[in-house]
C-alpha cells in the first residue's frame, strides 16, 4: 500500500472551541493552545473492506507471531499512530474471554448478562491493553523513562511493560492504601516505587509536575496513547459477539480513561461500518468516590466538582479528581449512556454472587454487578436487555477484601467511624479436627 493510501494519524484537541491539531512525534498529554484533553485522531483508510478486515482479524487469531496473538496490535489497521509494528512492546495482552453468568443476572434480574474479564491479562487487569500502546508510544519518540501515579494496576502494568521495553519505570502511590498484590508486581517488575503523603489525586498532581520538568515520559490516562489500546477492548468484545452491538455496555469508573476509550472506540466503529447502531455506555462509581456521578446528575454538566477525600475499599476507583472526564462525557453523549453510583455493601455482595458464577474479581470490578440491579430496579435497563459487563481486575489483585468479606471482618473507615460491611453471601472457613470420623459428619458424607 502506497504512503498515499495510508492512515494518517495526529493528536487533535477536543475542545469545540479549539480542535487544534499536533504530530504524534510531539511529546504532549493536553493542547498546547488550551489545556484541553488530546485524542489520537486518524483519517482513515482501511486496505479492505469492512468483511475483509472483519476475517482478517479472526484469521490472526491463528498465527503464531506474538502481534497476531495479540488482542491489542491483531487490530493494527485500527491502531495507525505506529508505522513500523517492529518497535510495538507486548506481552500477548487481550484476548481476554466473555463469561456467561447466570446467577449473576438472576441477582440482577436481567435475562441475559455476560462479563468481558480483562482480569485475564498478563499483569491481571485491563490497564494492559491501553499500556502496549503507551509504552510502544514511548519507544516511537525515544523516552528512555516512564512514570505514573497509580492505585496499584496502572503501576502494575507500567512496570511490566518498561521492563519488557528496557526502561526505567517509576511509580507514584498513595502511602497505606494500595492492595499487596499490585504493589508486589511494581515492586517484582523494577519500578521505582515512590510512596506520597496523600491521596491518588496528590500523586496525580506530582507526577504531572514532575513529567513536565524531567526526562518521564508520562502514562497514566491522560495520555492518549493509552486509550487508543483500551479501545480495543470493545473492539475484541464486538467481534466475540458476531460484530452485534450489546443493549448496554457497564464499566466500572475512577479515572475514567476505560469510558472514554470505549466511547471513542464505538463511534469510529459506527463510523467505519464495522456496526450499524450503538449499545449504551453505563458507569458505575462507588458511593464515596463518585464526583462523575455528581456531575451527570447535574443541570448543566459544565464543570466537574472533584472530591476532597474520595472513599472506597474498591481502591481501584478510589478517585476523586478523574482526569478523563469531559472524554468520559463525550462518550455519554455518543451513546446516550449513563451514571450510576453503589454502596460498598452492594459492591461486596456482588462480587461475592460473581465468584458463585465461578468467576473471580476485584472489588472495583463488581461495581459492575452493583449496577446493573439498582439499573434494572429504576427501569433505566430492562429484564430483556442483552448485556456485557467488564470486569476489569483479577481477584488476586485484592485478595484481603475477599476473604474479611468471607470472615466477617470487611469494614471501612477507623476508629468510631468504621461501619461494617456484611457477609450477606459468606463463605466461611469451617475449623474441624484432624479426625476422619468428625469429617465425615461434618460434610455429612
């Protein structure tokens, strides 16, 4: 294919009132003219027709090359900020199954429910599909460094994925409140973990400072590299649902970035043909970190008021100020979608009904569940709704939640303002003696 017939990729402002245009060789995360957030923008112009990229992409599947195996980089054609496919960064992230769930959607009263688990990825969350693209980003302008704030997956996949490129890696985290399973893979993969006096939105701030002073190529989701592999999750979930569209897509959100992306991914399928209507687009937040809820409850969803102290055991949402929010609306308004916040018993005790289904997540991930039936019980979703729900973290990123929820000792908060948290559908260890007559009637065998 000649240089004419190819994609032309730029980064372009989303603001309506600027839309300015940069090179994708820029080393930029917001416009330069106004602050506003940048997306990976593309003329398109696909090599084949819309059934022929169609098979294409299923014929990848087959092929041994890690790119071809690859969830992310088998929708290349989709992906054309890179132009040489030698310098991609992976670890075969993606293709991650769709779960049916039926006890799940007899607890949400909803006939056809199925999860789409990115738990299932190298580092064991959904952060792998959009950090193949910003590290590969990173390797296109010759950054030797990376750097993110992190609740404990984004860390863990940058960590891992600079480790594969040969970077160096750092991370800024909130001191005392990252689950020890993700912190154990930043720590595993050679990150430079630095802990901050003070919330995620704190780390935020300094990690954006310091990248803007320094040689740090920044990742969290304000770069819009990182978005542009997110988007390959609804890309990989339409075509495992024969290129149908779902009723309703449910997500969980914190930063915000996974919304955005699925709402830029949507658009330029319908865009390109590859789907002739769009699903809806449903956020879930948790109660005590809920400032996008708050503004799409608003009358004129101008300005998002971030929180001062965001809280939730469900840490991977715990966010108060999201970056990514007027792409997370963008995408709302695509898809006439909507916000929905949960208690953190609802959270637990939806989690605790997917694990029935023999599906394990964390805490944030059932927030999806949590959803869906406060949804269907305000008739926003109806019984006779098809929906997919993502699961965006494996169990064991958190697996204390689990089992204090199984051992009644789950509760947040300290001191006099702890609440606890009910086992409404706990699993407790059950302590017998080492004698087989005893076990025998214990499990009345």
């Amino acid at each position: 294919m000649s240089e004419a017939n190819q994609s032309k990729a730029f980064l372009q402002c989303i603001e309506t009132v600027c839309k300015r245009e940069y090179s994708i060789d820029r080393r930029i995360y917001t416009c330069p003219a106004c602050a506003g957030l940048l997306d990976v923008a593309y003329d398109f112009n696909l090599p084949y027709s819309v059934d022929e990229m169609k098979a294409l992409f299923q014929e990848r599947k087959t092929i041994e090359a890690d790119l071809d195996r690859s969830g992310v980089w088998r929708f290349h054609e989709l992906l054309p900020f890179v132009d040489d496919l030698s310098r991609v960064v992976s670890l075969v992230e993606g293709n991650t199954p769709i779960y049916t769930a039926p006890r799940s959607a007899e607890y949400a009263a909803v006939s056809s429910l199925r999860f789409k688990h990115q738990g299932l990825n190298p580092t064991g969350s959904f952060k792998d599909n959009g950090m193949t693209t910003g590290v590969t980003q990173a390797v296109r302008i010759g950054a030797t460094a990376v750097a993110c704030a992190s609740t404990g997956n984004t860390s863990a996949s940058m960590a891992a994925y600079a480790a594969r490129a040969g970077m160096r890696a750092v991370v800024f985290i909130p001191a005392g409140e990252i689950a020890w399973g993700k912190l154990s893979q930043a720590l595993e993969y050679g990150a430079t973990v630095v802990e901050l006096e003070g919330n995620f939105d704190d780390a935020m701030r300094i990690v954006r400072e310091v990248a803007d002073e320094t040689e740090l190529y920044l990742l969290n989701s304000i770069n819009p590299f990182r978005l542009e592999g997110q988007k390959t999750i609804i890309v990989e979930m339409i075509e495992q649902n024969s290129w149908r569209a779902p009723d309703w897509i449910v997500l969980p959100g914190g930063n915000l970035g996974n919304v955005s992306a699925f709402g830029k991914a949507l658009h330029e399928l319908l865009e390109l043909g590859f789907i002739d209507r769009l699903p809806r687009l449903a956020v879930i937040q948790a109660e005590g970190a809920a400032p996008f809820y708050d503004l799409f409850a608003a009358p004129t969803r101008s300005q998002l008021k971030p929180l001062e102290k965001a809280s939730t055991l469900a840490t991977a949402i715990k966010i108060g100020n999201p970056v990514s929010w007027k792409k997370a609306l963008r995408s709302l308004e695509w898809t006439d979608g909507i916000v929905e916040r949960v208690s953190e018993q609802e959270i637990a005790d939806a989690k605790a009904i997917i694990g029935r289904d023999g599906i394990g997540c964390e805490p944030a991930s059932a927030a999806t569940l949590a959803g869906i039936k406060r949804l269907l019980g305000a008739g926003v979703i109806t019984p006779d709704s098809d929906v997919i729900a993502v699961l965006t973290g494996n169990l064991l990123k958190d697996p204390n939640y689990t089992v204090d929820y199984h051992t009644g000792k789950l509760g947040i908060g300290a001191g006099d303002d702890r609440r606890a948290i009910k086992g409404s559908f706990a699993n407790r260890p059950v302590r017998a003696p080492a004698n087989k007559d005893e076990i025998k009637k214990l499990l009345s065998l």
